[in-house]
C-alpha cells in the first residue's frame, strides 16, 4: 500500500511538472505562431512529451493532453477544438514512445547510429502526423482556420512536431541517460572553445545579413563543421548541446528576419530554417552514436586483448608465435621455463634453433608441408635443446594465423615439456621387453624339461614293458619245468616233491596273473583312449553273451530298462563292464546263486526302469549305471582303498588286486568317475558316472 501511495503520489508530480513545462513550451512555441495562431512551426511540448514517455513511462501521458488542452483553450478556439487538438498531441507522444520503445531501443536510442536513424523515421516523421492531423482537422472544423489553407498548416504543424522530436527530445534523453561529463581542465578550455565557435559560426551565419539584403549567401552548410566538432570530441552531449545552441541562433535570426532562410513569409523561412535544423542535427547525432559504438567496440577489443594476454603469459604450457618468416616474435614465461632462455635471448630466433640436431632436417621439412598446406595439421613429439645443454622432450602443436588475403601472417605455438612423461614410457618399455625375454626364455626351458621328461617317460615305458613282458617268459618256464620234472618223475615221485613242484607251479601261475595284471594296468594308462559314442546295451549284453559264469545255470545276469549311449571308449568300456560283472559274480557267498542287475540312474538319483532304448540324457551330461548283486558285501572301512593297485577286501577269492585299479584308471581317462554302496552280506552296488553321447545317435 505504501508503495503505491508513493509511486501515485510521484505520478501526480511528474503529471504536475509535465503539465506546466508542457504547457510554458507551447506557450513559447506559439508565440511564434505565424499562420495560425494554434499552429507553430516551432513546438517544443512535442519532444518533451515524448522524452518523458521514454523516461517515466506511458502513464504520464495525462500530463501531455492537460498540457495541450491548456495551451489552447487559453490561445484560441472552444472546447470541442482543444480537446482535438489535446488528443491529437496525446496520440503523437504515445505513439512515438512505443515505437521508440518497440524498435529504436527506447531511451538509449542515441547511443547506436541505426537507432537513431530508426527514431528519427519513426518518432518524428511517423508519430508526428496523427497531431498534426488532429490539430488542423479540429481547427477547421471550428471554424478556426479555413479549409483551403488545411495543406499549408498541416505542412506547418507536423515540422514543428518533428523538428522538436529530432532536436528537444534527444537533448533531454541524452542528457537525462548519460548525465554530466567529467571533463578535464583542457576539455573544459576545449568545450568552450567549441561553443564560443558555434556561437559565433551561427551568429555569423543566421544573424548576418537582414531579409532585406539583396543577395543571399547560401552558406548555412558551414555550420555543420562545429557541430562535427563537437560530436567528434564530445559525443552524444557535445552534439546535441551544439546543434540546440546553432538551431536556436537560425530561429531566433530566423524570426527576426535576418539570415539565408528569410523570404517574403514568415512561415515559409521557419520551414526552411527547421528542415536546416533537424538535418545538421541528425548529421551530428548519427555521427556520435558512430563515435561511441566504435568505442565501444574498441573497449571490448581491448578488453579481449587483455584477457588473451593474460592467458598468454600465465598458461602453464609454453607458448610461442613465430613472424611470416618463422622467427619468435613472442613468448611466454612457460616457454622461457622449458628452454632456458630469456624473452630477449629467444625473439628473433627460429624455433629450429631449438631443435635436437638429428631432428633439425626432419622438422624444417614437416613445418615447410604444414605452412604450405600439404599437411593438415603439425602435433609433434620432439627433442629440444636447453641453453643448459640438456636435452628434454617436448609436445608441439602449431596453428596459422593468416591475413586477409590468405596468407600465413603468423603461427601459434604451445610446447608442453613432456619429458618425464616419456621418461616413464622408456622405463615402461624397457621391462616390457625383459619381461618378454624372461618369459621366451623360461618357456624355452620348459619346453627342453618337458621334451626330456617324455623322453624317459617313454624310455621307462619301454623298460617296464619289457620287463613285466620278459618276466612271463621264466615264469612259463618255471611253470613247464615244474610239470616237466613231474611227468618225468611219474608215479615215481616221493610225495615231498611232488608237493613242492605243484607248490612251484601255482607260485608262478599267481605270479604270471600278477604280472599279466601289472601289465593290463600300464597299458590303462598308457594306451590311447580316443572317445566316440558307444552304446552301452550293446556293449553289456555283448559281454554278457561271451562269458559263461555270466550266464544261467551259473549266474543271472541282467540288463533293466535302458542303458545310455555314452561317450567312451569301446575297449575302456569293455575292460571297465568286465571286471566289474567279474567280480560281481565273484564275490558270492557259496552255495548262492549269484544275481546281477545292470540300470541307469534317473535324474532324480532313482534307477530308471522299462525301456529299452537308450534314454534321453542330453549330450556332454553326467549319467550314472548302476551293477547292483547280492554279493558278499564290502565294509566301508574296505570301501576306500578298493579301487588302488593290489588292494583287496576279501580272503578265499581269486584274484590279484589290479582290476578295480584298472576299472577306476580307464573312468578316469574317460573323464568320467566309478564308486561302491555296500554293506557286508548284503551285496555292492558298483556305479559308473560317464558322459552321455545320445542326442549324437
Ligand atoms: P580282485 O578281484 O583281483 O581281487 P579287484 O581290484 O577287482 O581285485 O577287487 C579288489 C577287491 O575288492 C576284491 O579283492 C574284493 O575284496 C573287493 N570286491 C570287488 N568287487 C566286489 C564285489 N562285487 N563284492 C564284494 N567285494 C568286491
């Protein structure tokens, strides 16, 4: 609420003031009224409304329509014609603001020549006519003026209007925008001089000769260099100042009928005499809006120039740029820094000099390809020599600068000192490469261990081969001589010996099966085992058939369901399923007929049952065969130690230990696994866990 009391109690002053001042500036203006006793040639209310509608805002434009209401009805004429001529003048300063508000940049209009050109087109030449159109409409139809002088008054009316809006308000905005100059004393000796010339230039000009000289000199042009003057030293205010005091002199001569603008009317020589004003004024506006956006302009300039400088000198990498003819003609710190050398020391020098001497050749040529276009851009990695003497390693990257015609004006360096950069990369590089020596050189030597070791493994295969082989050759001798000796003996025979021969024949008889063992056991492990499906019904019910203790009246022996078709070896297979229904059979209580059942393990752990075909395991996994009798049984404590060379659970049973060694050594190869379920007296289960081929079949 305050704030609105103030900001409505401010309105009323700023109405009040505008009013008054609007009201004494017709007043004067229409005293010099020379057609019509309300239409003036000169009108300064026009500008003053219009700089206080940019300045204060529209609202005020009450204060324009009381101030010309004012004027007229106490001048001449009725209600009904001020109040048309009052609007006419409201329009014409609205009208003008806005426009000058929406196109010319408002109240700074004058700081920008395109601006001001633009308020002079739209404020004074545009803005002006509903006012004048208004006023001598309203004029005529009271009867204040006749219709047949309408196009003389209008004509009158609206350059008034304009003049005012091109001198009275860019003074005021002017003024009012940038405020008072601080000048120096020189200026202040400068600006009176400039004024005292203005003065006297239009005193000489416009007060010189009376109306009733015979010959006119037409030399109102020389008042343009004052005001030049003043723009060029003095800016906007300087400008506006001048061509306000020189416009006044014109009027004032003008009215008086001296100077080159007096002819027979009145009217006529203040129409000459304002279309001198707002030219010379719009010429020395125009020119210093020009002035002050090139200062402006060179401001910014500046102020880049200085930014770049700053950049330059404190930019932590060096940075160097070279003349047309390649030699430094700036530097900064940084690079100082890398080189070694002072400011003074490196201008004039070419950066070749710089150069690592294997490299200088090298470099003139790839900067000659950049300069010259052939290359697309120069981003080097190279060696400098410090004054010092030492030699570092740095990165380049170059630019062109380049004139306008395309030339190479200058070029723009920036080196960065990477020195310990490739420091790090060399020692990097340098164990790269003894770690890649080391490496070929311990492979080396175990290629030559691993060569060496199958050579012996190879040998002593062949020794115990051989040795296990050669052993059955004296042993069979053994075993002949003995029964030789025997048959020999005949009947004859003490019974001693005879016992002992027989004793001599079934020792090597156990020791051939040893051996024959030892060596079925080393050709599990070193005989090929190469894998292919193999069907394991087939395979089963094969040995089955060839052996008869696997069969009736001796054993019952049998396949339930299905049996997997496997990934294996077929005589792995054969020596595994063997030695596994072997013993099956074998280790049966006396007097029991031994009974075997051969199945496949479900997936849920449950032997599988019915069918006969090969089930349907997908290939690669794990399936399980079960060889379940009704044996004697193995203790767990046995259990564990079964399946190694030699071991056996059972006394009274033939047999040498090797074949579940060898049952488990084959598996094995075969990457698949073998395991026992027993209990004493109640008979094993065997299972094989092999890997499943049957989506290959
Ligand atoms: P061998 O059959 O020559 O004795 P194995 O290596 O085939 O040798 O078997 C080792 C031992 O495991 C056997 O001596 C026996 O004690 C025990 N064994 C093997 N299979 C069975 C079985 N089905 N029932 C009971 N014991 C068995």
């Amino acid at each position: 609420m305050g704030a609105k009391r103030e900001l409505s109690s401010k309105w009323f002053f700023r109405i009040s003031i505008l009013t008054a001042v609007y009201y004494l500036a017709g007043k004067f203006g229409l005293s010099l009224a020379a057609l019509n006793a309300s239409a003036s040639a000169v009108w300064p209310p026009t500008g003053i409304a219009l700089a206080s509608l940019l300045l204060w805002g529209s609202d005020t434009w009450p204060a324009v329509f009381f101030g010309a209401f004012l004027v007229n009805i106490t001048t001449q004429g009725s209600f009904a014609t001020s109040f048309g001529i009052a609007t006419g003048n409201t329009l014409e300063a609205v009208l003008g603001a806005w426009l000058v508000w929406r196109f010319a940049g408002g109240a700074n209009a004058f700081s920008k020549a395109q601006d001001t050109f633009k308020f002079t087109g739209l404020a004074a030449i545009v803005s002006t006519t509903p006012s004048a159109t208004f006023g001598v409409t309203s004029l005529c139809l009271g009867g204040l003026a006749s219709w047949n002088q309408y196009g003389s008054i209008w004509l009158t009316w609206w350059l008034g209007d304009m003049v005012s809006n091109v001198i009275i308000a860019p003074l005021v905005l002017i003024w009012k925008t940038q405020g008072l100059p601080r000048l120096t004393s020189k200026q202040i000796i400068e600006a009176a001089l400039m004024l005292l010339t203005v003065i006297v230039t239009g005193s000489l000009l416009f007060l010189g000769k009376t109306a009733s000289s015979a010959e006119h000199e037409p030399l109102g042009f020389l008042a343009l260099p004052p005001l030049l003057w003043a723009a060029f030293r003095f800016g906007r205010r300087g400008a506006i100042t001048a061509a306000l005091i020189m416009s006044a002199i014109a009027l004032w001569g003008t009215v008086h009928r001296f100077g080159p603008f007096v002819g027979s009317a009145l009217n006529a020589s203040l129409l000459f005499a304002q279309a001198f004003m707002g030219t010379s004024t719009l010429t020395a506006l125009v020119l210093a809006a020009l002035l002050s956006e090139q200062k402006k302009a060179e401001a910014i300039l500046k102020e880049s120039e200085v930014r770049f400088r700053a950049f330059f000198d404190n930019a932590a990498v060096g940075a160097v740029q070279l003349d047309a003819a390649g030699r430094i003609v700036q530097v900064n710190d940084a690079f100082c820094q890398i080189t070694g050398y002072g400011r003074g020391e490196l201008r004039g020098m070419h950066p070749s000099d710089l150069d690592h001497p294997d490299e200088k050749e090298s470099d003139r040529t790839r900067m000659a390809e950049f300069l010259a276009g052939r290359t697309l851009n120069y981003d080097v990695e190279k060696r400098y020599v410090r004054k010092t003497g030492e030699v570092i390693w740095v990165h380049v990257t170059v630019g062109i600068i380049r004139d306008g015609n395309g030339q190479v004006a200058r070029t723009a360096s920036v080196v960065e000192d990477i020195t310990a950069r490739r420091k790090t990369e060399q020692a990097l590089k340098r164990m790269r490469d003894e770690l890649e020596r080391a490496n070929a050189d311990l492979e080396h030597r175990v290629d030559e261990r691993t060569a060496k070791l199958r050579e012996m493994i190879a040998e002593l295969e062949h020794f115990s081969y051989a040795l296990v082989h050669d052993l059955r050759a004296p042993l069979r001798a053994m075993q002949s001589f003995a029964g030789l000796a025997e048959q020999t003996l005949g009947e004859q025979t003490p019974p001693a010996v005879l016992d002992y021969l027989q004793r001599i024949r079934a020792a090597s008889g156990r020791m051939d099966g040893l051996v024959l063992d030892a060596l079925n056991y080393n050709r599990a492990v070193l005989q090929d085992l190469p894998l292919e499906p193999v069907n394991l019904y087939e395979l089963v019910s094969g040995i089955i058939s060839t052996y008869p203790n696997l069969q009736p009246p001796t054993a019952q022996v049998q396949i339930e369901g299905s049996l997997p078709v496997v990934l294996g070896n077929k005589a792995g297979l054969t020596q595994c399923f063997s030695n596994l229904l072997g013993n099956a059979v074998k280790f049966v209580a006396s007097g029991t007929q031994p009974k075997v059942t051969i199945r496949t393990e479900d997936r849920n752990g449950m032997p599988q049952g019915g069918k006969q075909t090969p089930s349907g395991s997908s290939n690669g996994a794990l399936v399980r065969i079960w060889i379940e009798d009704n044996g004697i049984g193995i203790t767990r404590e046995s259990q564990g130690r079964i399946f190694d060379m030699f071991q056996r659970a059972h006394a009274g049973y033939e047999g040498t230990g090797t074949g579940l060694a060898i049952v488990r050594k084959v598996t094995e190869r075969m990457a698949g696994q073998v395991g026992v379920e027993s209990e004493p007296g109640k008979g094993s289960r065997f299972w094989l866990e092999l890997r499943s081929a049957s989506e290959g079949l």
